[in-house]
C-alpha cells in the first residue's frame, strides 16, 4: 500500500509534494539518481573525516583497501533503501510506518530529525570554513549566505536535484580530478598519524557516511521511475564518489601532511587548489540543502499536512545558528553514533521489507504497530556499542565509561578492532530473520 488508501492529490507545481498527502511526481530516471547521489557524494565533510579512517604506520594501500570495503557495504545498504522508496513512492520515515507502526515510526523519526539538522550545521561549517581560509576572511559571514542559499534551495527540491544531477556533478568531477592529478604528482610518505586503530574501524567510519543517507534516500527516489534504477543510482553513485572523496583526503594528508597541514590547507596547498576548494564549496551546498529538505519532509511524517516549505524556512534558520557557535571537535563521535542507530535499522528494515508480499507494505496512516521489530534494532545497537562504544568527550564521557565497563563484564576486549557495523548489522538480520520466520512458514503453507 501507499502512503494512505486515501487519494493523494498531485503536487502542484510538478515539484515534491508540499503536503503528505500529495503523490510524488516520478520524475527522474537512472541518470537522474545516479548523477544526484554521485553529487551528494562529492563533499568535503569525507577529505575532512579522512584523518578518522588513516591507519597510522600501515601502507597507503591497506588504508584505502578499507575505504574501498566500507564504501561497498554502506552503498549496497543505502541503495536497498532507495530501492524501496522508489518502489512504494513515499519519504523514508514514511516507508518505516511498514516496519514499525504508523505512531512507532515517530521515534526514528526524531532521531533523523536530530542528525539532520546535525549534519546541516556540518555543512554550513564546512562550506563557510573552506571558503574563509580560501578567501582568508571572517567565518560568519559565510555561514549567513550559506543558510541562506540551502534553505532557498530547499523551496524547490526536484528542481535542484535535476540541477545537480546534469550540470553541477561535472564541475565537482572537474575539481576532483585536477585535485587528485596534483596530489598524486608529489611524494606520498606513509602517514604516522591517524586515528583509526584497525582495518575494521577505519571501514566502520566510511559505512557510517553512506548509512547516515538512509533515513533520507527514499525522500529523494520516491521521485525516481524504478526501483532497479534507484538501487543503481544510489548505490554506484554515492559509492564511487565515497571511495574517491575518502581516497583524496588520505592521499593528500601523505602528501602535505608533515608540513603540519590538515586536510583542507593540503588541498589549499596544491597549485590552484584554492580555485578547485571553491568549487567544491559551491558543490557543497547541495548536502545542506538535501538535509534540511530531509528534515521538513520527515517532519510530515509526524504532521502530514505540515507545508514543507515553512519546515524548511526554520530548520535552516536553526541550523545556521547553531553553524556559527558549532564545535567541529564533535565530528568524530557524531558518526559512530550515526552508525551504532541506523546500520542495525537498515538490518532490520532490508530483511522485513524485502521478504515481505509486493503490494503488502502498509505505509497508511491505520499501519498496525510491530513492536517486535524494535528489538533486533535494539539488540543490533547495543551489539555495536559493546564492540565500539561511542567516545565522548567532556559532558558525554559516562556515556563511553558506562559501555567500557560493559565490555569488562562480558570479557570484551577494548581494542578488539572488530566491524561494530558489521557485528551490529549481523546481530540485527538474524533477530529479524527470527521474528519473520512465523509469517514465512504461513506464507509457504498457503501456497503448499
């Protein structure tokens, strides 16, 4: 079922619905998806984040073997998600009222709120940071004409989408290339320092970019015409962008690293660099704004007759706000965290959905609750937690205190440099494949 069993009314302006209860135009094809998410793909936030995945002492090439292994596995989860928006023509919350219930689809739909306006106040800082060291200015007043810019943006989603997909994507690849041409063009040292303690942590920070774009993918292939063309869109494309955006900031840390430099000054370093950062800046605008459109429309998913357009004026409005006071030390933890909610849920949901009856998925506003299905998610969250708790810093620290001493009294070892997205994955499938299994045997009776 869609949305309601009611009758859905179009969209006015053939743009994404304003209301819930308007159907999505079905707009965009394989070259459309895949061009959108190769852009979205395309962000300075993964150079930035490249110091997390650095294997410090190790070849260059066992560094990028594990952001090649976590790009595959959080692309093929991201596009299992795209496949099914496209297929049922709703938002990602909207698809989890099949999962959960229409009221118990709420709770991950706050938590998406929370780290939608989180990673809209990351972009803004990443975009307003890069272009005042480029132009060596103040921040501030880039984070001002930043908001501004994706909240405008936000106003006309499918507009911009087919933007980015056909023109925008080129001059990202442009500035990519030349980028990577001049840093492979000087000597590439192993790195000494880095953050990532085994091969498994390191690919659990790349899982964790893709999967963070699972809550909101349906937002965006409810437009496009195919599930298989979703699939391959989403999934090739934020993939192959992942792999080359991680690649670049680990290489050009080897190349100007010892001379103290972190991952944007490198590339601010390379002749022209700063013309090819710009550019990247400009590209960047496209992640905010997919964020706060992401946060309105999954805010309809608790009030369905909300305007988005009035959503998106205030989650831009609070995310430039909290961009001009925000703390980029937090990016770190932020991202295990984003991984430790949403890859068991992505576990959950891929199992429930995809050996569910085509036409059987009730995303209607009468969905029934399945409580069930809360704890294979719960259980793949704390099987996360307990391989890698999250670390927290100052305030949040007893977070990290409490799950280490968790670990002791099960005989965990702390630096056990397992996947915690890949134990917590496990944990939540083979719970969910338990729950599913009465109504599997039904279904192979009946048919019997």
């Amino acid at each position: 079922m869609s949305t309601s069993d009611a009758i859905r009314t179009s969209a006015p302006s053939g743009d994404a619905p304003l209301t819930l209860d308007q159907a999505p135009a079905t707009a965009l094809g394989l070259r459309d998806a895949f061009g959108l998410w190769a852009n979205l793909g395309v962000s300075l936030l993964l150079p930035v984040a490249a110091v997390f995945v650095v294997l410090p002492g190790r070849p260059l090439s066992t560094t990028i073997g594990a952001i090649v292994v976590g790009a595959v596995i959080g692309a093929v989860l991201l596009g299992l998600g795209a496949a099914a928006g496209a297929r049922e023509r709703v938002p990602t919350m909207v698809l989890l009222r099949g999962l959960l219930g229409r009221h118990a689809s709420a709770l991950p739909t706050v938590l998406n709120l929370v780290q939608c306006v989180g990673w809209a106040t990351f972009e803004i800082v990443i975009i307003a940071e890069a272009a005042s060291r480029v132009l060596d200015a103040p921040r501030w007043p880039f984070v001002l004409v930043a908001g501004v810019l994706v909240t405008a943006m936000a106003l006309r989603p499918l507009g911009v989408a087919r933007v980015l997909a056909r023109y925008a994507v080129w001059a990202a690849l442009a500035a990519v290339v030349y980028l990577f041409v001049e840093v492979l063009s000087e000597p590439l040292p192993p790195l000494t320092q880095g953050a990532a303690t085994s091969f498994w942590t390191a690919a659990d920070i790349v899982i964790a970019l893709p999967v963070s774009w699972f809550p909101l993918v349906a937002d965006y292939t409810r437009h496009v015409r195919s599930g298989r063309a979703a699939f391959t869109g989403a999934s090739l494309g934020y993939g192959l962008a992942t792999v080359a955006m991680f690649t670049l900031g680990v290489l050009a840390l080897a190349a100007y690293g010892s001379a103290g430099f972190d991952v944007i000054d490198a590339l601010l370093a390379v002749p022209l660099g700063a013309v090819a950062v710009l550019v990247l800046v400009a590209v960047e605008l496209d992640e905010a704004f997919a964020n706060v459109y992401s946060t309105a429309v999954s805010t309809q998913n608790l009030v369905a007759r909300a305007d988005r357009r009035l959503l998106a004026v205030g989650v831009g409005t609070v995310a430039t706000l909290l961009a001009l006071t925000f703390d980029i030390a937090a990016y770190e933890p932020f991202l295990f965290l984003i991984g430790a909610v949403f890859v068991p849920l992505v576990g959950v949901f891929a199992v429930a959905y995809f050996s569910t009856p085509r036409g059987a998925w009730d995303t209607s506003d009468t969905a029934p609750a399945r409580p069930l299905f809360l704890l294979p998610w719960l259980a793949g969250f704390l099987a996360y937690q307990l391989t890698l708790p999250t670390y927290f810093a100052g305030p949040g620290a007893g977070w990290t205190t409490w799950w280490s001493a968790r670990q002791a009294d099960l005989g965990i070892d702390p630096a056990n440099g397992w996947s915690a997205s890949l134990v917590g994955l496990g944990v939540a499938v083979l719970l969910t494949a338990l729950v599913c299994l009465p109504g599997w045997r039904r279904r192979r009776s009946v048919v019997a």
